[in-house]
C-alpha cells in the first residue's frame, strides 16, 4: 500500500501477511506473533506515519464504528487495534492520573536490574566557597552506591470474548479509559509510597523527618517551619506536599479564635494551598504524615521498556486478549528533596 506521509513524501507500507514478515524482519517474531503496538508504531513512525495516517488508509472513515471483530481477526490489522487499545489505555493511565506530577525525570534503561548512582558531597555541598589563588575547588563527585534497582513489568489485559467482538471501538475506547484510570491510580500509589518510604530495604534513600511544635496538634506555622528548614538546611525548596483526605480536611478547617482561616476555599469548595500548591491527595500517607516534596529532585522513574499492548490467547479460556504491559520503577533521588513531616512528634 501506497501512503503520503506527514512529510508529504511516498512510502510503501505493507499489509496483510506481509505487515506480520515486515515486522519479524525489523522486530523479531516475538513482536510479530503479539502484533506488539509498540513495534507497530515504530514501524510507521520509520516511514514518517502514525495511526490517524494508517486508518485513513486503510479506508475507516469512522473507525469509532467499526467492531472490534473487524479490526483483531485480521492480520494487517491487528496491530492496529492493538495501538488503539494502548491509546485509549493511555488516555487513563497517564493523562487522568496524576504520577507524573511527582515524577522529575524519566530515565530510560537497557537492562532489568540498574546500577544506582548519588552525588558525594559534605555538608555544605550547595555553597559557593571562596578559593585562594591555587588553591583546590571544592568538589562533589558522581558515585556509584553498593545497591541495584530491579525494573519491575506492570501490566492488565482485556479478553476479548465472542460477545465483546461484537462492540464497537467508540464503546470499546470507554472501557479503555476507566481501565487505564484505575491503573494510573495504581501506578500513582507505588510512587507516593517510594516518597515516603524510600525504595532500598536498609533506608540508605529514607527522607529527614520533622517534628510539629506540640505532638498532635498541626498549625499553619508548624508547616511553615518544615518548608523553611527543608530549605535553609537541606537546600531544596518544596513546592508539593502530599497528604491523605483526612490530612487536606484538617489543615482547610483550621481555625483561629472560631473563624475559618480558609473560608473562602471552603465556600468555593477548594483545599487550602500548602506550600503555594494545591495538596496532591494519596491514601497512601497515614494520618499523622505529611510528604514535603521539591518534585525537581524527589522521584525518578526508569523505564526499561514503553508501554506498549500485544494480543495472546489464553492457554486456560482459549480466549484472545489484548495486554498492556511496561518495565519501570519508581525510586528516590536526592534524599533531602523530601521531608516527612511527622505531625504525632514534637520536634
């Protein structure tokens, strides 16, 4: 088949059978017996097409009413209807989700298990030192820690029964969505959790903590003097912090001799800014924690593999199923771009 592409230029794209051979050429078999999305996508993205292009040519004026039989018992297209359910999937899971929020870089890695690197420095790492004539500058230095980080596959896949062949993709890309939703919220709750506990089992990557002025009492200028500490003594300035709901309800009912102190978020139905952000809500931090966070340097994500959705039928049903899957992890990166600030203990 015969396409223009985004460059307005001529490409030959293969079809049929003859798609399944292009992509084990490229890819490997793997890739073509899975009908893999990812390698599809790279596929066209070479000949400078994506998916819009592709279901025009493949003549789907409509293609939010063809049904799903039309699209997954075909060969050449089946690809296709793969990278329209990691689409919809991802739609959810990273558009309505908010995990990137908390993410400061995503870092792409060729193996399984990651070696993991920190900065050396003392105490007053962050200063400007002065230096006499010949002297040596005061360095820090990239090291190499004593623990790996193991890359861990997440995934959920939809089987596609006699009767859900029947559904077209409008109604399919809805349950798409409330699928990647769910996972977003799941992936969300591992990198919350990273936050507060750190990821290496010996606490080598644990955030400082902070007490409250009276344990068990939390006042505005209790977080205050978190934010301030976290920046005057560890050099990082938070502009996050995550707290569970019961957390967000008591710092917006604060009150000050029986007067709101926050009413007018009350009435426009708003939580209270902290730290000049609106809090990131998470059932995952207890009542008695609040995760101060400068999300530039807090969290990276590596990514040992994109999210991408293959087709495999089930040994157990023998039923056909579409399975979106990623290898990734969650893990700390600078230490004091986190404070915990511990409300039950007075500092």
């Amino acid at each position: 088949m015969k396409i223009k592409n985004r460059n307005h230029q001529e490409v030959e794209i293969a079809t049929g059978a003859g798609l399944r051979t292009e992509i084990e050429k490229k890819f490997g078999t793997e890739a073509a017996k899975t009908a893999s999305s990812y390698h599809y996508k790279r596929y066209l993205a070479e000949q400078g097409l994506g998916i819009k292009e592709m279901i025009r040519a493949l003549g789907y004026e409509n293609i939010g009413s063809v049904k799903v039989r039309e699209l997954l018992e075909n060969d050449g297209t089946k690809p296709l209807f793969n990278a329209i359910v990691e689409d919809g999937l991802r739609l959810g899971w990273q558009r309505q989700s908010n995990w990137q929020q908390l993410v400061a870089q995503t870092v792409n890695s060729d193996q399984f298990s990651q070696q993991w690197y920190y900065l050396e420095h003392d105490d007053e790492w962050y200063e400007l030192r002065d230096v006499g004539q010949g002297a040596p500058i005061p360095t820090s230095r990239i090291a190499l820690g004593d623990q790996s980080i193991r890359l861990s596959k997440k995934g959920r896949g939809l089987e596609w029964t006699d009767e859900s062949k029947r559904a077209n993709i409008d109604m399919v890309r809805l349950w798409l969505n409330q699928l990647g939703k769910q996972l977003g919220r799941q992936y969300e709750n591992v990198a919350v959790s990273r936050l507060l506990n750190g990821y290496f089992a010996d606490g080598s990557d644990a955030a400082p903590t902070i007490g409250v002025g009276t344990a068990n009492t939390l006042t505005l200028g209790d977080i205050f003097y978190a934010s301030k500490y976290q920046e005057q003594e560890l050099g990082f300035t938070p502009n996050l912090a995550i707290m569970n709901l019961n957390t967000a309800y008591t710092i917006t009912n604060l009150r000050d001799n029986g007067a709101y102190l926050y009413r007018q978020e009350l009435q426009n139905g708003n939580y209270a800014d902290v730290v000049n952000s609106a809090p990131f809500i998470s059932n995952e931090v207890p009542d008695n924690r609040i995760i101060l966070v400068d999300t530039n340097f807090g969290l990276v994500r590596y990514e040992g593999k994109p999210f991408g959705v293959e087709s495999e039928r089930s040994a157990k049903t023998q039923v056909e199923g579409s399975y979106g899957s990623e290898i990734s992890e969650f893990v700390p990166f600078e230490p004091n771009a986190r404070v915990i600030l511990t409300l039950d203990q007075a500092r």
